[in-house]
C-alpha cells in the first residue's frame, strides 16, 4: 500500500489526503458524501515480459466540498504505485502499472478503493467514512513465441520441436498448433521452453501458436516451423571456385537445401552452393578474412560467420554481410575460434590461442548483435550442437597436455555450463550431435547417450563423422576404408567398438585433407568437404 507523503492517516487507509480544514457535522447529507469517478475499470496490456511498462493511466474523482478527506486502497500484485492530486472538489488519480519483467506473463486483477471521509463533528476532530467507489484493474502480460528448432522439418515425417520464448509459466497452455494443425503432445519445460510433437505435415509454413483459454486474443509469436520435402541427390562431386587449403566448417541449409562452407580461401572466403530443379547451381562466394567457423541462426535468417576478431552476419542467399561485432576485450594473441547457436537464437563462441591456455568464451545475441565475454574460461575448446538447438558439446585440451581436461555441455533450457564427467583431450574431429541430441559423438570415436554414458567407439581411423537425424546410425569418413563407413549405434555396447554394417561405401572422388562431413536433414545425404572438392553422397542403406 502506498501513503501519500503528508497524509492523516485513519486505520486501514492506504492514502488519505485532507481536502480541507472545513468544520462539518453528522448532519451532513448523504449527497455531500459521495463521490463520482470518470471510469470504474482500467485496463493494462504488454506484449511479452520484456516489453515496456504501460503507461499509467489517470481516473478523475469528483466530490462536494462537504468531503473532508479522500482515500486510494489499492491492492494486487500489478498495479505497483497510485498517486492522487486534488484541485478543490476534483482529484486525479494516476494508477502506475507494474514492470513486466519484475511480475512476469500472466493475468492480474487489482482494485482501487476510492472513499471519502466527512467531518463526523463540528470541530472535525473525528471523521467517518461516507461514499465509497470501486475500480478493477485488468493487466494482461502476454507470454511471446520467439523461436522453433530445428525451424526445418521434413514433409511427411512427424517430429518433435523445441518452441523458445517467455512466459510460458505464466497461463496454462492448452495447446500448440502449427498452422491449424494441433500439436500431438506438448510439455512446458519452463518459463521459456517447450517440447511439442507435431504429425506429418504437408511441404509449407506453419505458424507457431498457443492456445491459452485465459489470454484475451491470440498470444503474439514470430516463429514459422517451414515443412520441406525429401531430397533425392545424385553422387557426385562439387569443385572449388578456387585453390583450398584449409575447410573450417560446412552446414546444410535444408530451408533453402544449400551447402554452406566456410575456407582459407584468399585468406576467408564463404561459399554457397545452392541446389534446385535436381542439380547443383555454381558456387557464390563473399570474402570474410580469416574466417573460422559459420553457423545458421535459430531461425535460419541469418549466416553467422566468425573470423579472428569478429562476428559478421550475412544474409543467408546472397551472403552480403552486415557490419562486423568485434569481440570485446579479446586478449592479445587470442582468436575467436568456434561458433554454436542454441535454439534460443544465442551463440556461443570458444575462443584459442597457440598454447596450451584457458581461454574465454563468449555470447552473441543474435536478435541484438551484442557480445559478451563471459566469466568461463576452456582451453582452445571447440563445440558443436545438436540440430534443435538444446545441447551443445564442448570439448577442449591441447597435443602437449598429460592430464586430459573436461569435456562440457551447453544445456540451452538452463543456460548452463556442465562438465560432461568424461575426461579427454580434443583432437581435429569437433563435437557432433544427432536432431535431438540423444547422442554425441566426442573426438569422432567416443559415442555417448543423452545420459553421456558412454556407449561404444567408432574406429580410430575416423576422419569426419555424422549421425542420422534420429540418432541410430552414424556415418564416418574412415582413411583405413577410404570410404563411408555406417554403424548402429542405436544400443549401447557398454564401452566396446561398434561394428560396422557391411563394406564401406565407395565415394565418387576423394574429399582431400581437412575433411568436415554432414548431412542433410532428411538424412539422405551426406556431404564431405576437404581441401580438394566436396563429395555428394546418398547415405547408404542399411545391407
């Protein structure tokens, strides 16, 4: 409750004003004591929590001059102040909302108690209550859709997806469409996630919504889930625009179907291939100088592109770039080294130098373009993340240590750092997830389950690997084979190797050195990039 500064107080009075020093008496008629407001409902609305304070809103009172006194009770948690001027028989009450972020997403109802008091004596030493007038205040702080991961899904296969925002604690949530189409199952993992399982969908776009009973009008959301379909890709290979010598990372574009890969060439360059009506297009190219690592953000419009010292972010077709965001208080001989998105659309960004040293990590708000150094510190970690975005694997360590360092996960849900409870020291093969991160596989060898219990190794000879969308199967790109080798990896083998499916499948020319494979995400086809070309392969089929 809020006392007017200088107010008599009487018991049970939030804000009492004294309208004046008038002598009265119980004779008063009733008419003397009542009092007239301009409205007896308010009502206050913010698009998320993190939008702005409403702006308060004014309620006029009009009384006789035979009222003494007026008082302003008010209560509920959404309304955070009142204040009252009186200019002789009429007062303004100004009733200030509460800060969406300090009260969260939710429904509120509050009222204001506006009562006049009268001289119950001539000389007015007493007073009584005469009329009183009641004013709810309604406050709708809606909970927003921001984002759904993985944004892509394959048309005709159900899946499961991660919907990101704010406020979800807040209402009970009824139900998720996409489109029309109602959510098979959902679950409110918290104030800022859910888990929802959509059916198979027709190819197209669908909006992400919630059903909430309780909120007044559809709550406000900005993620689209885009249904593709399967993509049937010849083997064949792909050259180079120009000599490479280096291949920092490759990404599979499966909104646009493009591959995306960043190289050393002319000191960085970002190349793009696009593929449409059955056949690949020439490779585009923008130049980012010392270009380290891409990532696509959660929502697929944007190319992340990290170099040396900076971040830039490109437009995902035409890979014009944006100004660049310089790491802020990046150490002397530090670069900045790899790059994950977690499906809140928050990069985490490792950072190395050429020894053996912690070195810091930073975030970078795509929304924003700001980047922050955080208090962690991983020695030269590299990462890489599962395609919806929930987990990230980090790994670190360098050639010259004895003692191998812990490996990490980023949980997106919580916004934490864990270390895994493996100790390894990294090697050129980073961190790679399956869609929903029910596996990891660390170094290209260890493979681990969602409880990162180890369940088996693939061969040592591993070069680059991938794992199926679902999680059972994993490809890797064997020297001993020169080829593709598939195992399941769908049980564990409580530590043991697991053994490959059939013979290796050949490839159409070799890669090169540097190798970095992934897949597609309707896991028909693999792609491995090395210093020579890129090799497009139809995942091979179980024997």
């Amino acid at each position: 409750m809020h006392h007017l500064t200088g107010a008599r107080r009487v018991a049970g009075v939030a804000l009492l004003l004294s309208l004046c020093a008038c002598s009265g008496s119980s004779d008063d008629n009733e008419t003397s004591r009542q009092i007239e407001l301009s409205t007896h409902s308010l009502t206050f609305s913010a698009a998320a929590p993190t939008a702005a304070t409403p702006a308060a809103q004014t309620i006029t009172a009009s009384f006789s001059a035979g009222i003494a006194n007026l008082s302003v009770v008010h209560t509920g948690q959404g309304i955070a102040k009142v204040t009252t001027a009186v200019n002789g028989t009429t007062a303004q009450i100004v009733v200030t909302p509460s800060d969406p972020a300090t009260i969260g997403a939710g429904r509120f109802t509050g009222t204001l108690a506006v009562t006049g008091y009268f001289c119950a004596d001539t000389a007015c030493s007493r007073l009584e209550a005469g009329g009183s007038q009641t004013v709810t205040a309604k406050y709708q702080i809606s909970p927003v859709v921001d984002y759904v991961a993985p944004n892509v899904a394959t048309a005709g296969v159900s899946g499961t997806a991660v919907i990101r925002g704010s406020g979800f604690n807040g209402y009970a949530i009824q139900s998720v469409k996409f489109g029309d189409v109602a959510a098979t199952s959902l679950t409110v993992v918290n104030g800022s996630e859910i888990r929802a399982a959509y059916p198979a969908l027709p190819a197209g776009s669908y909006a992400v919504s919630l059903g909430i009973p309780t909120h007044e009008g559809t709550p406000p959301s900005t993620a689209t889930l885009i249904a593709v379909d399967a993509v049937t890709r010849t083997a064949q290979t792909l050259p180079w625009p120009a000599a490479v010598t280096a291949v920092t990372s490759l990404r599979h574009d499966a909104q646009r179907d493009a591959l995306l890969v960043s190289t050393d060439i002319a000191d960085g360059t970002v190349v793009r291939y696009a593929h449409a009506g059955g056949a690949w297009e020439p490779a585009t190219t923008t130049a980012i100088a010392g270009v380290r690592d891409i990532a696509l953000s959660t929502d697929g419009a944007q190319l992340l592109a990290l170099s040396r010292t900076g971040l830039t972010p490109l437009d995902p077709v035409t890979l014009a770039p944006a100004t660049t965001i310089a790491a802020p208080s990046l150490p002397e001989k530090s670069f900045l080294k790899t790059l994950a998105v977690a499906n809140n659309n928050l990069a985490i960004v490792t950072t190395g130098i050429a020894e053996s040293k912690a070195t810091e990590l930073y975030t970078y708000i795509v929304r924003t373009g700001v980047m922050t150094k955080l208090p962690t510190a991983l020695n030269n970690a590299s990462m890489g993340s599962s395609t919806n975005g929930a987990l990230i694997g980090i790994i670190q360590g360098d050639s010259t240590l004895t003692t191998a360092p812990a490996a990490y996960t980023y949980a997106a849900a919580s916004g934490t750092f864990s270390p895994l409870g493996v100790a390894l020291n990294q090697n050129s093969v980073a961190p790679v997830l399956d869609r929903d991160a029910t596996r990891l596989v660390l170094n290209g060898v260890n493979v681990y389950g969602a409880d990162f219990a180890l369940l088996g190794k693939l061969p040592e000879t591993t070069l680059a690997v991938s794992l199926r969308p679902d999680g059972k199967r994993a490809y890797t790109y064997d020297s001993a084979a020169a080829g593709i080798l598939t195992f399941d990896i769908s049980a564990t083998k409580n530590g043991a190797a697991f053994t490959a499916l059939g013979a290796a499948t050949p490839l159409a020319a070799a890669p090169g050195a540097s190798a970095k494979m992934t897949i597609s995400a309707d896991g028909k086809t693999l792609f491995i990039a090395g210093t020579t070309q890129i090799v497009v392969l139809p995942a091979p089929l179980d024997p």
